[in-house]
C-alpha cells in the first residue's frame, strides 16, 4: 500500500500559538500583561499559555492547523464588521463595543477609529479616480445644538446612471471670523476639493440646492447654474396658495388640537394629512358635545375645506413624485406646468420664469434638449449649456454619391462638415435636493440624544462611511491592514 506523504504545515508551531494567543488589550489598546486571550477557548493565564500545546489547538479547532489561512483572513472580517455595526447603528460606539452587543473578537477604540480613517482615506481615492472632469455638486446645510454642518454632494453620470457620492460633512465655522455667507461656502468648496479628490471647483458645472439667496449667491460666484430644488418651489407655491384659506384651516387645526390628533404644520403633507384626518373624523364627532361643535367648522367652511382637498389631492400626486431619483427636469416642467393649468396663482413659483428661478435659460434650455428640440434653443440658452456640449462624431453613409444629384451631394458634403452637437448629463441632472434631506435625516438619527460628545471629525467619518456604503467593503479593511 503506498503511502502518501501529507503536507507540510504553511506555518510553523510559534506562528499558530501566536495567532490563537493574543495579548489582552485594555479599553486603551494597552497591553495587559497577565493576561492572554485563546481565540479556540477562553481568557489564559501566562502559564497556562506556555503549557498549551499546539495539537491541543488542533484539537478544539475543527479544520485544525491547516486551516489558520481561513482563520486569518477572518479576523480580518471581525474588523470590516466592526466598522459596519458602528456605521449602521444608532447607538454611539462606546456601547457597541459592549459584550451584550456583539460576539465578535474585542477591539479597541483607538483601532476601530484607525480603521474608519483609513477606509475613508481609501473611499476618498476610490470617489477621486469615479470623479469625471466635469461633474455637479450638491449641497445644503444642517444646524443640530447651535452647530451647523454643511454637506456636499458629488453629481456625475457612471454608465448614463447617476452617482451622488458624498464628498464632505463638516461644520462651516471653526474661527471667531467665521460666517454663514456665499463666500464661506465658495472657500469651503474650494479648499476640499483639491485637498481630498484632486479637482478644482471650476470643474463644477452646476449647483443643485435650495432656492435661498445664499444658494443663488454661491452659484453667481462659482459662475456656473444653480437647479433649484423642485421640491422646495412647489412648497413655497402651495404655503402661497394656502394663505386665501388661513381661517378654515386655523378652525380645522384648534378641533385637532382638542381630538388630539394631527396638528398644522408647514409642510404640505402634514397639511394634506390634517385636512383628510378631519374628513374621515367629521360624520363621528359627537353632536352633543358643546366643546366640539363650538370648533366645529361651519358647513360653508366645509365646502371650501372639500375643494382646496381636491386641489391639494393632485399637488400631493406631484410632491410624491418629486421623490423619486429617476425625475428630471423635462418631468418637472410637465407637471408644473399641468398644475399651473389647474391654478394659476401657482405661476407665481413654478413658472419657467418665476423671479425664485436662478437660471432660467438653463432650465428651459435643459427642458427643450430632453424634448428633442435642441434646434430651437436660443443663444442664451447655448451659451449656458456650453460646459455640456459633447461633439458627436459622424459615421460614414453607406449611399453612393454617383447616384446623388449635384445639389445632394453639396448638401451631404455640408453635412459632413458641419459638427454634430449633442449634450451629456442633462438627462441625470438632479431635479430636488431630496437627497440631502434624507441624509439629514440620518444623521440626526445617528447624533441623536446618546452621540452629543462625538468630535465632528468623529460624526462625519461614521456619516462618510454609511452614506459611501457602495465604495467600501472587507476587502477594503484587508487592504488597510
């Protein structure tokens, strides 16, 4: 019988024990000497370390010794998925690292930050080599406990999808001279950009953000268009309208305030909701209770209260709509211009020309390219879409011009030498700012009531990491290492 010689081993008994034994570390990453820590059983004391046989390891191991490169490689996972249980999570990092949270091998703050640093370093190299020559940014800010962030947004297209990478979260002011102005946003854009992606902020083609003077400030000073929020106008239009209805809706606010149920606020969901909170109360309220009927809305009130729901049922159709990351702005300009139909007075904010509007050759110069009417845009209109001009080369016809006429073939012939002009990324330009809404949301999820003494730098790494989710995974972490 022929015998075969097994393999030997990739890794001698010194390195086995010193994988499987580790120094325990305190809540400081220092090392604590009387103690040291078997990956197979349990906490060991030295002496018990130097006694403890390699075939012992063996035997508590299920794939042995052999198996140490798999063992590696996970310990390598424990970290990629420490960082992702700090980064999902909403309890501040010092309970996750808790025994009742996890099962994982204990790491210590100081390495889990080391290990956030460094894959944001390396998320910032991998969102650097994506970042075309010319792309958009989006912004807006966010105040929690007298500090206000700002947040930046990168808008490109990848594979004709669009990209929104967040590039930074920061607070906008750090010294006694420090202001909220245009131009802190302009010296802010300007120094990150360089610094953390290797492109200048005249590279930035166009702004996305809300319809604020500061917004329209930056974006003259950057000289490029601003894309007001859709969403924001179509808010400020329905505030506008409501204001003819302020009494009917005061009436219907003071009996939800005495159902306790929805109470007024200014954004039109809340409003929608409160006005069809009350309809689908009205035919079970009480008409022996004096305190209702005297908040009761009179049946004239009703009647108005039922057209502007009707009213308010289309607008609503539309602000949902606006959610979506597909929209662009040939859809906006079709639904406000039905809602214009419907109401005039809307005209005043969502009109192709309303004062709010920052750029509106860019935007009817965008809306007539989504068209197919690029033919018809004027000169204004060219001029501001120049940064997306793309050549499009010609392809040779396959008709011959021995069977043209002499005139045919002149035609062809100027054709030919004329460059065919085409526009990038106007199709993927984004509509809303929703975007950094939905952030803001997160993170002041993510600050909460338990995170108040997180360092900025801190808060902005876990924020960096979640929302850059796509750019990082435990190959990352193995790379770092």
């Amino acid at each position: 019988m022929v015998r075969a010689n097994r393999p030997a081993s990739a890794f001698t008994n010194a390195q086995i024990s010193g994988f499987y034994f580790r120094p325990c570390r305190d809540e400081y990453d220092e090392v604590v000497f009387e103690y040291f820590r078997c990956r197979s059983t349990r906490t060991a004391r030295p002496s018990k370390f130097i006694k403890e046989p390699v075939s012992a390891v063996d035997a508590r191991r299920n794939n042995g010794r052999h198996g140490l490169l798999d063992e590696f490689c996970s310990a390598f996972d424990d970290q990629s998925l420490w960082l992702d249980g700090v980064d999902r999570a909403v309890q501040p990092p010092a309970c996750i690292l808790r025994k009742p949270y996890t099962n994982l091998d204990p790491i210590s703050g100081e390495t889990l930050r080391a290990g956030m640093e460094g894959v944001t370093r390396e998320v910032e190299r991998k969102i650097a080599a994506e970042l075309p020559a010319r792309f958009g940014v989006m912004f807006d800010g966010w105040t929690h406990a007298s500090e206000h962030y700002v947040a930046w947004f990168a808008c490109y297209e990848v594979n004709g999808v669009l990209v929104t990478p967040l590039l930074a979260m920061a607070p906008l002011i750090n010294e006694p001279d420090d202001n909220l102005s245009a131009r802190s946003y302009y010296e802010f854009l300007a120094t990150m950009l360089p610094r953390d992606y290797g492109v200048q902020i005249d590279q930035c083609r166009f702004v996305v953000g809300d319809n604020c003077s500061v917004n329209r400030s930056l974006a003259t000073l950057m000289r490029v268009p601003l894309v007001g929020c859709a969403s924001h106008r179509l808010n400020r239009a329905v505030q506008h309208y409501l204001l003819q209805h302020e009494k009917d809706l005061a009436a219907v606010q003071a009996l939800m305030i005495k159902l306790k149920t929805l109470t007024q606020s200014t954004k039109l969901r809340s409003i929608f909701d409160m006005v069809k909170r009350y309809f689908e109360l009205l035919e079970f309220l009480d008409a022996d209770d004096d305190d209702i009927m005297e908040l009761l809305p009179s049946p004239a009130s009703n009647k108005r209260l039922r057209a502007l729901f009707k009213e308010l049922k289309d607008v609503e159709s539309v602000a949902k709509a606006l959610q979506g990351r597909d929209t662009d702005l040939l859809d906006v300009r079709q639904w406000f211009d039905e809602l214009i139909a419907l109401k005039p007075k809307f005209a005043t904010y969502l009109g192709p020309q309303a004062e709010i509007v920052h750029s509106p050759d860019f935007e009817s110069g965008c809306v007539r390219v989504l068209r197919g009417l690029q033919d018809r845009l004027t000169r204004a209109e060219e001029a501001v879409l120049g940064p997306f001009v793309r050549l499009a080369e010609h392809t040779d016809e396959d008709s011959d011009d021995d069977v043209l006429s002499f005139v045919e073939r002149l035609r062809k012939r100027r054709r030919l030498a004329e460059p065919s002009v085409s526009y990038e990324q106007l199709k993927t330009i984004p509509s809303t700012s929703n975007v950094m809404e939905r952030f803001f949301s997160v993170a002041r999820v993510t600050f909460g009531q338990q995170r108040h003494g997180l360092l900025p730098a801190t808060l902005e790494m876990i924020l960096f990491l979640r929302e850059n989710r796509c750019y990082w995974d435990s190959s990352t972490v193995d790379s770092i290492n």
